[in-house]
C-alpha cells in the first residue's frame, strides 16, 4: 500500500473499473461517497474500503483522503471537483474534465490557487503503449508527420432518457467518446489551428455522430470519427513520411501496434501486457507527481485540458449542440 489514500466521489461503472485497478496496483482506497447511503456502503463492502459516507460533502470532508476521483457525470464535474479543491484534496477528474472550457479554466484557477494537483483522467495517456508511441514519434522514426486518424464509435444507446442522449447531463457522442480521439490528435500534432466539422443529432438534440478535419501547425492534417449508434473499427494511424503507426483496436485501451514502413516492412510490433483495465496508470502518475511535489501532469496539463475543452467547445458550436443554460 501507498501513503497516498483515495476517495472515490460516486459508484458508477467507471468509479468501479478505476477502483478495481486501483486494487491491482495495490494502492490505498480509504473511503468512498455516493448521495445513496445504501450504494457507498455496497461499494465499501464490495472493495473492502473501510469508510462509506452518504454525501459528496462528508467524502471530501473526510480528513483520511488525500486525493479524490471525480466518477460523476461530466456535466457535474466542475461542481463536484471545485467541492474537493475547495476541502483541499487533491483531483482526477474523469474525462472530460469539464462540461465546456468555461469550466475548465475555472477548475484550474481553484486548483492553482489552493497549490493543489488537478489532473484530467484521460487515462489513455498514461498507458505503457502510448508511452512507447510518444518514443518513436520523438525519435523521429516516422519522419515528417503527415496526418493522424482515428475513431472511438460504439453502440451504446438509442433510449432518449439515457445519459448520452440527455443535454442536461451534457449527452452526445463528442464529450463522451470523441475526446479520446480529439486528446490523442492533440498529443501527436499539437492544438489545431483550424476545425471542420459536421454532425447528426438526435432527436433530443445531442449529437450521436460528430466527424471532424483539423490542419495542424506545420501543415499536418487530422481527422477523427465519433458516434454512439454504431460500432466501427475503433484504430488508429499515424502517418509519417518515412514510416507509419497502426494502432489496433481499441486503440485507446492496452493494445498492439505496429511501425511500418511505405513498402510494409514492419520495424517494430508492440503488445500491451497489462494487469486489470489500465486505468492504474493515470494513478500511479499522479502519485508520483504528488510524491516529487508537483502539482500538474507534464504528459497532460490542466491548461491542455482546458485548450481540448475548448476545441469541443467549437465542434459543438459547429455542429449545433446547445447545452441548457451554458449557451
């Protein structure tokens, strides 16, 4: 066990992948919150945590946490991360880390101002093939970067009162699924300097398919695909001049990639082997920041978090998704 202790902030599905992976990595859970007395306390027993508290407040409140996970629905994250800086935790915040960039910066002022670590859980970054891909690429082994695709397209829900479907809790395919490919783009290429894109709504006005074409500063070029009413291919490719990198699907969990050259030579094949989800990456990352006394991700900083969020903000202004009372 770490001297680092988690709180959990909700049970919901992603609350449990992340604390199981947590448990694989043998870190310290000390509590967990929910507004549901009855499922903190099934979540405790069912992890072995040894505090269960009825309300996000007492969670936060609660003086054997150091660091929160913020496991809520986006459209809560800025109220429920704010509450946790502002009780002196620190945060990890599930992506996306805001409902807009409006928010985001907020966050970040609070956590700056409190010397406080605020950290995305992007947790793709933090993941050993992604970190092998960041090598290569800075290696200079693909030559120029020319382009990077990708999608992250599931099946998920046609039900008007699911969460991705619903505006109020910030619903659509973008915020839920399309971050992941917009965070991976941003990673190879930078921030863009120019978006296009186009999408399909649902009836309750989220968007269930977003495409997006973005040029880059040096000319490089990116796309991505998002949708939540069909299952794709789920890779991903980045393509160099001297060389290329196809990631497997699903590209943005431990997978397989290969370095291929123009004429198909492959020159390098990676296979992820990882314990659990991977989700203890982004943890384990924080731990160390916190351990070296930093308070900001150098593989993802708050203020690129901010920047993503804002570059949404415009694919949603594009495609015509209006969130209640935020446009």
């Amino acid at each position: 066990m770490t001297g680092l202790r988690w709180g959990i902030l909700a049970t919901g599905g992603i609350a449990h992948a992340f604390t199981r992976d947590l448990r694989t990595a043998g870190r310290t859970v000390a509590a967990v919150g929910s507004r549901r007395p009855e499922a903190a306390q099934a979540f405790a027993d069912e992890y072995g945590i040894p505090r269960a508290h009825s309300s996000y407040e007492a969670l936060v409140g609660d003086p054997d946490v150091d660091i929160v996970y913020v496991a809520t629905p986006h459209s809560r994250h800025f109220e429920d991360a704010a509450l946790a800086l502002q009780a002196g935790k620190h945060v990890l915040i599930e992506k996306p880390v805001t409902l807009d960039a409006d928010e985001a910066q907020a966050l970040q002022d609070i956590a700056a101002d409190a010397g406080l670590l605020a950290m995305e859980a992007m947790w793709t970054r933090y993941l050993p093939h992604m970190v092998r891909i960041r090598e290569i690429v800075a290696a200079g082994t693909l030559g120029e970067v020319r382009t990077v695709f990708a999608d992250h397209t599931q099946r998920i829900s046609a039900d008007p009162q699911h969460r991705l479907n619903a505006l109020a809790l910030g619903g659509g395919a973008l915020l839920d699924l399309g971050v992941y490919p917009m965070s991976f783009i941003w990673d190879v290429l930078g921030a863009p300097t120019g978006i296009r894109a186009l999408g399909r709504l649902a009836d309750t006005g989220a968007d269930s398919e977003v495409a997006a074409s973005m040029v880059h500063a040096g000319g490089a070029v990116s796309s991505f695909v998002t949708s939540s009413r069909g299952a794709g291919p789920n890779t991903a490719s980045i393509v160099g001049a001297d060389a290329r990198i196809d990631i497997d699907r699903v590209w943005y969990t431990p997978t397989a990639f290969r370095v291929v050259t123009p004429d198909g030579d492959v020159l390098e094949e990676y296979r992820s082997e990882v314990d659990g989800r991977g989700m203890q990456y982004q943890a384990l990352y924080a731990e160390k920041l916190l351990a070296e006394g930093r308070t900001d991700s150098d593989l993802l900083p708050f203020a690129e978090s901010v920047a993503i969020m804002a570059a949404l903000d415009e694919i949603r202004a594009q495609v015509g998704v209006v969130y209640p009372d935020k446009d």
